[in-house]
C-alpha cells in the first residue's frame, strides 16, 4: 500500500492507493500551523487508520522549498527547517518516508495524464498561494525542482510584489470579499485573469513551456478565467514566443495526492531494479 499526504496552507489531505492505482478513502482536516501540532495529528491520523496495515511507503507534500526532504521554507505555514521525517520517526512500522514539493507532485501526475506527455510542462497550483512545478518529459524537473514561481516579482498596482500577494486564492478572497467558488461576475474573473497573467508574462519567456496546467482551489473554475487569460497572453507576449497551450488540471484538487503515488512507484520502482 501507498500512503500519500497533500499538506495545504488551509488543509491537509491524506489517501492511500493500491499499486494498480486504486485510490483509497481520503481523510481531511485543517493543517496546524505549529509544526509541533501538524506532525502529533498526521502521526494520529496514519496509525488510526493505517496501523494495522502494510505499508511500502509514505509521501508526504509539503508547500514549500524541499531539500533532502527538509522544508527549508514554507512561507504559507511560517515553517523554516522542518524535518518532517524524523519528527514522525518509525511511524507505520517504520514505512520509508519521501518529501517533495507539492506543486512537483501535482505537476507529475497532471503531465502523466496527458498523451502523449509533454516535453516541458508548467503546473502551477493556484490557492492559498501559488505555486510552480516543472515537469520534463514526465519527470520534475532537476534543475527547476526549488522553483517557487508564485514568488516571482513582478510590477502590479504601480508596485513590485510577489505575484501570489495579488493573485493567489487568498487574494482574491481579500479583495473581492468572496471565495473564488463564489464570484460570478465576469468583470471580476475579467481582473482575476489579468492579474494572474501578470506572472506568467514573466515566467513564460523564461522558460517556455509547451504546456501550462492549472489546478488547486482556484484551478477548479478555469473555465470562468481561461478566454480571458489565454487573450491576455496572446496580447502581450512578445511577438517570438508562443503561448503555451492552457489546460484545466484533471484532478484540480487531488493532483498533489496523485502526484505521490506517481512518485511513490518510480521510487518502488528503482528500489526493485537495484534488488
């Protein structure tokens, strides 16, 4: 069994899956911003419901920086140097634990969906912030793994921001007063569209994906901001560069627990070839 954690800046999501892929239940609750209180509630929640159980391996997806699966930063969740793996310890019989970012797993199993799979593709998960994974020719990307596009620095407002500040599902909420599920107006989506554009005027020359797929709460209603952002793009890239094509994630809020399993059975995958 697989056993995958998408830890959100509102909420932590946990699922199993066989290794042919069938998901399992899903457990839901919010995510404690105490590091302390985040590991003591995931630790309960995988021994209650998966301590009398085989357990191959956990992956865990942290919204931040990881590095020899260590969250260096978690802007979202205000944690710095957080060793989630062995805060857990030996937990499920001491199942071997992989971190990852959560926009890299999410990116992995929305580019694997697709067919053929894209050269290079761009996940980017729009929420409580935004955040950016790489995936080459259905792999996350080496040298782009730490990418953090949601923080990109762009001019909007007559200010230099990070782009998540005004176009994360956060933002949206404290502009407009709504959750993004709420919002039908089409002049709201209309300046919705324009400001998430604003990053990808940036991102999008630099490294030129063939594909862009959008997921995470916000993703979820694409369909409200996706003509207007695709004509945004077309207006004000430059002349020589492409738009990528815009495509809905096909699990816009479960991409990250997918993207585990993918990850999960490379990982089981490599360990069987070395045997």
């Amino acid at each position: 069994m697989i056993v995958t954690v998408d830890t959100g800046g509102t909420k932590t999501l946990i699922s199993s899956f066989t290794k042919s892929g069938k998901i399992g239940k899903q457990i839901v609750y919010p995510t404690p911003r105490d590091p302390v209180k985040y590991t003591q509630l995931l630790r309960q929640a995988l021994e209650s419901e998966y301590g009398s159980k085989k357990v191959d391996i956990i992956v865990i997806a942290l919204p931040g920086i990881i590095d020899d699966h260590i969250a260096r930063w978690c802007p979202n969740l205000g944690w710095k140097n957080f060793d989630v793996r062995t805060a857990l310890g030996k937990v499920l019989g001491g199942a071997p634990i992989y971190v990852e970012n959560d926009a890299n797993l999410a990116g992995l199993a929305e580019a694997r969906l697709l067919s053929p799979t894209p050269d290079f593709a761009l996940y980017t998960t729009i929420s409580t912030g935004i955040g950016t994974g790489f995936i080459s020719k259905g792999k996350i990307d080496p040298g782009l793994e730490k990418s953090e596009g949601g923080h990109a620095l762009v001019e909007y407002d007559g200010k230099v921001r990070e782009w998540e500040s005004f176009a994360s599902g956060r933002a949206i909420k404290e502009t407009y007063g709504k959750f993004a599920r709420d919002i039908t107006s089409k002049r709201a989506w209309n300046h919705i569209a324009d400001r998430i554009s604003r990053g990808f005027l940036a991102v999008i020359p630099i490294t030129q994906p063939d594909v862009i797929i959008f997921g995470g709460s916000v993703g979820t209603y694409f369909d409200r901001y996706a003509t207007q952002l695709a004509a945004l793009l077309d207006e004000r890239l430059p002349a020589h560069i492409t738009r990528p094509t815009l495509l809905q994630a096909q699990h816009p809020e479960h991409a990250v627990i997918y993207g585990g399993y993918y990850y999960a059975c490379d990982v089981l995958a490599h360990q069987k070839s070395r045997e």
